[in-house]
C-alpha cells in the first residue's frame, strides 16, 4: 500500500500543477490584454487598408509668441515668455530658459545645426521691421506733355535688408547673419503694408536657406553673405545658381560645399514652371536617409502627391495623408506631418510603416493653422488659434502673429 501510495501521487501531483499552470497562464493573458488595452488609444480610426490606427493623445505644455521648432533628432525650441526661449534637450530630458538676443522677442525661426535662427528688429527698416526692401533712385521720365519733367523715384530691387541672429545652441554665442548686398526678398501678399517677410526659413552650421518672392530658393552663408539660387534669377547673369547636376545632390545646410551627393539611384525632380505659377528648380523634398520624401504636383492639379523613397531601390510609395503640401519632417526613422506620425522601415516592407494620428481636445475655436514636428523621443503641434479682431500685433517676424500660439506635445509610444 505504501509503494501504491507513492505511485498514485505522482499523477495527482502532475494534475495539481497543470491545474496551476492553467491558472498563473490565465492570469497572465488577463493582464496582458489590460497592459494593451491601457497601452492603446481610447479612440481608434480605421486606415485604408482596414488596420486601426491608432492616436498619441497630446497635452498643451503653455503657449508661445513664436512657433516651437525642432531638429527632428534632438533639439526643440519655443519661447514660453515674450523674450526667452526654451531649449529643450528631448534626448536627455532636460529644458533651459535664455533670453533672446536684444530685439528678437517673437523672432524664432528655425533650428538646425546645433543652431537657433532669430528674426530681430532692425533700426535701419521702418517701425523697427525685421526686414525691409532696398529701393534704389532710378530716373522716371514720363511721356513729353506740356508741363511734365522727369523725376527721381525709389524703385525695388527685389532685395531686402534685415537683422537676423544665429544663436549657438551649446555656447550662446551669437552671429549676426551677414546679408552682403542684400537678400533676396518674399513679397507679402495680404499685407500690402508690410511688403515683405522674412525671408529665411532654416538654418545649419554653415548656411541658413529662404524662399524669394515667387517660390524660388534661396541659401546664404551666414558666415561671408554669399547668396546660391536654386535657380538663377532671370535677368541676373551673375547670380550664382546651383549646377544642373545638383538633381543628384541634395541642399545640406552643415556643409560648406552646400551640395553633398544624394544616396543613389534617388535624385530629385524638376518642378513645372508655369505663368500663372513660379516655382523653383525642383520639387520640394525631405532627406533622412536613407529615405527622402518627394512632393509632385502639375500646373492643372490643385493637390501635391507626396511619395516616399529610399536608397537603394527604384519603387516609391504614396503617402496619401500627405497630399495637398503639407511640410514634414524626416528624422531619425520617423517622419511627420499632416496632424499624423510614422514609423519608416528601413530594412522590409512597407517602407512607411505605422501611423499614428496626433489627438489633443476639442479647441474652444477653430485653429487658423497647425504645424507638426518631432525628435527622437517626441512629437509636437504649433496650433495657432484663428484670431479675433483685435488679436494682430506689430514685431518681428511677420506684424500680423497672433499673441501666443498654443504648443502641444507627446511622447513617441516605442521610445
């Protein structure tokens, strides 16, 4: 009976443990489908392909009297008070105060580089405008009719002068940018008054880059005042320009030689020029390699179709929530833009992986415009509120900025 005993306990034993095998694995898909079903978004679209997509819930971290600007690696900046910007290291988690430079409050432009570009009020420009255009005396001799005589009048070159500021993000030294004999100007349509933006709109190490009036660009060395067209200027045989192999290359703001090569076989395609539309030498396009995003478009449509590209291959993808030229952002594997964010995959199939739509709460009026940037680590919105009648101020950048803008912010769900 003793040896029978011990015999029979062996299965009862095995019983007992399956039993609690069964159990502890139960428990554990239990919490794991909580774990998931926490982990994922309240609310859930369908993409086309019938997969949910799911959201990254932002939350406003204050407001800005400029838009906030990120290098899509690291570096993000917004000035949460009139004159002090925040530089927010998003890779190690950490965020400083410092003033702008004298004259720049509400001048935030751009970052690149390891470097902050400002637009700042400049003494030589009317009510202390960043930028103004250069007039020089020309002759003007109307037809001969009794009692008329020629006069001297002020006439435009298409330049404009200005006071821009590139900050050091590591030591805080600041360069003002040096203009040569002017940069070329953006006319400013809604306002006639104004008659000029800022031109600049990106900077790097060694070059900022802008958009003259027309759509053309442009790039300075902000350290000598040396101008490059994309495209020359017509009419302006010694305008430098971009060589007609520079399909192959792309604009890098950090270099010296400005070209640096694409990754083959990708090279960029040239843009139609129209009458009733000017554009510059090519279409606009975004490189991280090793994929770079490509924006066409013909004179008779009215949408952008947006296509990502990578290195190595001759296929392309549509990015269909990308149409209608929103500007994005490529870094460090992850591309964003148009109120979304996606994962890219460099090594399989589809290239453009999960989306993610960015979700913040309902806002008390509709917003005028949205802007969409990301790191390594985050993703944020510029949401600029329509304004009211009362809401435009004067002062750099642009004299017709609402007083704050609304920033927002996640974190990358993966990271």
């Amino acid at each position: 009976m003793h040896q029978g005993g011990r015999w029979l306990a062996g299965p009862w034993r095995l019983i007992v443990l399956a039993r609690a095998c069964v159990a502890v694995l139960s428990l554990l898909a239990v919490l794991g489908w909580q774990a998931s079903s926490s982990a994922a978004p309240a609310a859930a679209a369908k993409t086309k392909s019938g997969l949910r997509e799911p959201a990254i819930r932002l939350h406003m971290i204050g407001t800005s009297s400029s838009r906030l600007h990120t290098d899509g690696v690291r570096w993000a900046v917004y000035e949460p008070t009139e004159g002090v910007t925040r530089i927010m290291n998003t890779v190690k988690g950490y965020a400083v105060n410092r003033p702008d430079p004298p004259g720049c409050t509400g001048g935030l432009l751009a970052i690149g580089g390891g470097e902050i570009l400002y637009a700042c009020s400049d003494p030589e420009c009317p009510e202390g405008l960043d930028a103004c255009l250069l007039k020089t005396p020309e002759t003007f001799c109307p037809p001969a009719v009794a009692g008329t005589s020629c006069r001297v009048v002020m006439v435009s070159n298409g330049y404009e002068t200005g006071r821009w500021i590139v900050e050091d993000i590591a030591s805080g030294m600041q360069h003002q940018v040096a203009i040569g004999r002017g940069l070329p100007a953006r006319a400013e349509e809604y306002a006639p008054e104004r008659e000029v933006l800022s031109a600049l709109e990106a900077i790097g190490s060694q070059w900022a880059a802008g958009e003259a009036s027309g759509g053309g660009r442009f790039f300075v060395d902000w350290h000598t005042g040396h101008v490059i067209f994309e495209e020359g200027k017509q009419g302006e045989a010694e305008a430098s320009e971009e060589p007609e192999s520079a399909n192959l290359n792309y604009e890098n703001l950090d270099s010296e030689a400005l070209l640096a090569p694409l990754c083959p076989p990708l090279k960029r395609g040239l843009a139609p020029s129209g009458i009733k539309q000017s554009n510059g030498r090519y279409f606009r396009s975004s490189y991280g390699p090793p994929f770079m995003v490509e924006e066409r478009f013909k004179l008779s449509e009215v949408h952008h179709h947006a296509f990502l590209r990578r290195c190595g291959s001759t296929r392309e993808e549509l990015i269909s929530e990308l149409s209608g030229g929103w500007e994005e952002l490529i870094g460090d594997g992850v591309l964003s833009g148009s109120h979304r964010l996606w994962r890219l995959n460099a090594h399989k199939r589809p290239w453009l992986g999960r989306s993610y739509r960015l979700v913040v709460p309902p806002q008390s009026r509709e917003a005028r415009e949205v802007s969409v940037g990301h790191t390594s680590t985050m993703v944020f919105e510029t949401i600029e509120p329509t304004p009211g009648p009362d809401e435009f101020r004067e002062g750099a950048p642009t004299g017709h900025s609402p007083e704050r803008y609304e920033i927002w912010v996640g974190r990358l769900p993966w990271r």
